[in-house]
C-alpha cells in the first residue's frame, strides 16, 4: 500500500474529513489505528490528514469543544483512502438523504480508484454521494432501518461490526470503527502489523460476532448458561474435526439451545465463527511459516488445500499462494509497495 517510484518511499495517505458535529472519538480512530504501523527502518505507512470541506479553520463537534482543522478539501483529491467518522449534524443529508453543496464540490475532488470508508452514520455521506449503490453495507443498528428506507438501493447488513466491499467499506457504530480501520491495516500489511497496532491501542485486533450482540433482547442472565467455554476448547482444537454437539457438549446444553444461546452472545452461527477462526488461523500460518498448502490446510482444520483455498476466497477475495505472496515477510518489512488493493 505504500508506494515506491524510482526508489522513493511514500506512505498511504488517508485523509479524515471532518464534518460540522463531528464525534471527536470516531475522529480520533483513524489517527490511532493508521498513524502506530512503521516498516523496518520506523518509516510511518501511513500518512493521517484531517480536512474539512471549507477552508481551514474551526470545525463544531458535538461536544462542548471544537477543533481547528488545518486542510481544506483539497485534501481529498490527495489521498489513498478517505475515510467519513459520523457526524450529528448532517442536515439535508440526514433529512433528505441528498449531499450539500459543499460536500458534493469535496466529493468531486476525490480520485478515481480510491478507497473510501465510513464509520457509522458517515455511511449516509457514501450513500448520498452513490458510492454504495448496489453495494453490501452497513451502519449503527439503532439506524440501520430508516438508513435502507433512505436509500433503498443499498444493501444494508445491520448484523455485522463492518462490510469490506473492495473499494468501499462501512462500519458499525463507534467503537467499531476500531475493527474496520485495524481490518484496512491488516489487509493492507498482514495480520502481524494489524495485531501490534491492536496490542498497543490495547483492543483485540478481531472480534468475533457482529451488531447482534449488542442490541438489547430481552435474553436469560449470560451468567446462567455462556459459551464461552466452549469457544476456548474449540479454539485449542481448530485443526481437529468439530462438530456442533461436540460444541455443545462442553457447555452441557441441547444442540438447540447452544445453537441459539450461541448467537445471543456472538452474532452468528457456531458454524460461521468456526469458520472465521479458521480462516484467522490459516491466514496466521500462511504469513508465519513455511508450511506446505496441504499442512496449513490440515492446521487450521480445513483438511484439504482445495477447500481452504474456497474458503479464503470466500472470505479475502484472494487465493492462499497470493495472501502468502503479499504477507509471507510482514507488511513492515517490504519495501516495494507490494500489497492489497486500494
């Protein structure tokens, strides 16, 4: 993701856009998450710009504070990837779902090619702007109903904390904005990079599960049945065959009722997060190790090269010999630019 012309080093620059109402916490994720990762000789990867659609200045957050943003919208037609943090005041957008003049004019001035993202309600500025059209995407769950009334042609997917569509990601609400930039780091420089980010912001680099878990249901006491222990004795064993009522075992529970306290608590089925974290374990040996395709698949329980490679595929867009090919080193370590698409 860093560029390299005729020798030069150049980092990803994202640019943060700051909009009137801003949340200083979703404000402040980018900067957080993309301005920890250095390549080997503590070169930055990143390169973090906060800019507005007016000129510089002083922009209102919807706290008792403002901040001075230092870039116009110029800005934009600058960056690698810009990302859009929620806003309470985006007026006629939010009311009418149609960008103001100012943002169109900022939007204009975005490059072809680039990578664009959003952390919870800043899904409406992509929206109107028609960037998700026809796209898969997501948003704060306790919005998620009136944002697909608002545009209809987006495929709204209010279960899960982010949707990576290539080009276009969106997140969940606030804190998820965490999980989306920490996937942007590991897609674009390797899980090694993305987890010391995570261990330093002193977050985990992946969560399980999706929105589900957090929207309040009228559910049994967690303390009374979890299955948490369950999960921790599966993830000792990802390389065994497992099945649901050897899940379900360990918790001392139905099938039924596992399958269903299971997705009370992760947000998704037993056989979805197995899956997930098989895939995690395949994409760690891939970048660690030198095992063959054959011994990766059987350590991450996928038996077979073939359906591991389906499997990752499904999941990164990219087959095993290519995810090894851009990681195998560490994204810290490669010098030529070599990564994921922008």
């Amino acid at each position: 993701m860093t560029s390299a012309v005729a020798g030069e080093f150049r980092p990803h620059r994202v640019a943060v856009l700051a909009l009137d109402g801003i949340l200083p916490f979703e404000l402040g994720i980018p900067h957080r998450i993309f301005g920890r990762p250095r390549d080997a000789r503590g070169r930055h990867l990143y390169e973090v710009v906060t800019c507005s659609v007016r000129p510089p200045g002083m922009v209102e957050t919807d706290a008792d504070f403002a901040v001075q943003i230092a870039h116009g919208p110029q800005t934009l037609a600058t960056a690698d990837t810009v990302i859009v943090p929620a806003s309470y005041e985006l007026g006629p957008l939010y009311d009418e779902g149609r960008l103001t003049e100012e943002l169109a004019a900022a939007f204009a001035l975005v490059r072809p090619g680039t990578r664009l993202a959003s952390i919870c309600t800043g899904a409406y500025v992509l929206a109107a702007a028609g960037y998700l059209d026809g796209r898969p995407a997501t948003t704060h769950w306790a919005d998620a109903e009136r944002f697909q009334r608002m545009f209809p042609k987006v495929k709204v997917d209010a279960d899960v904390l982010f949707v990576d569509d290539g080009d276009v990601l969106t997140s969940a609400g606030v804190a998820a904005g965490i999980d989306l930039c920490l996937h942007m780091v590991r897609r674009d420089f390797g899980t090694a990079v993305a987890n010391e980010v995570a261990r330093r912001t002193v977050v985990p680099p992946h969560r399980d599960g999706g929105q589900a878990q957090y929207i309040h249901r009228p559910v049994p006491d967690p303390q009374v049945a979890t299955t948490t222990a369950a999960r921790a004795w599966a993830l000792g064993r990802l390389h065994e065959p497992i099945q649901l009522r050897d899940l379900a075992e360990q918790e001392a529970m139905s099938v039924r009722t596992f399958t269903r306290r299971f997705r009370e608590e992760v947000g998704i089925s037993p056989g979805q997060w197995l899956t997930q974290q098989r895939v995690e374990r395949a994409r760690h040996l891939l970048e660690s190790t030198d095992l063959s395709m054959d011994q990766v698949a059987r350590e991450s329980g996928f038996n077979t090269a073939q359906s591991m490679r389906q499997h990752l595929q499904a999941a990164l867009g990219v087959t095993p010999t290519a995810y090894r090919r851009a990681f195998r080193t560490g994204g810290a370590d490669r010098q030529d630019g070599v990564g994921t698409r922008r």
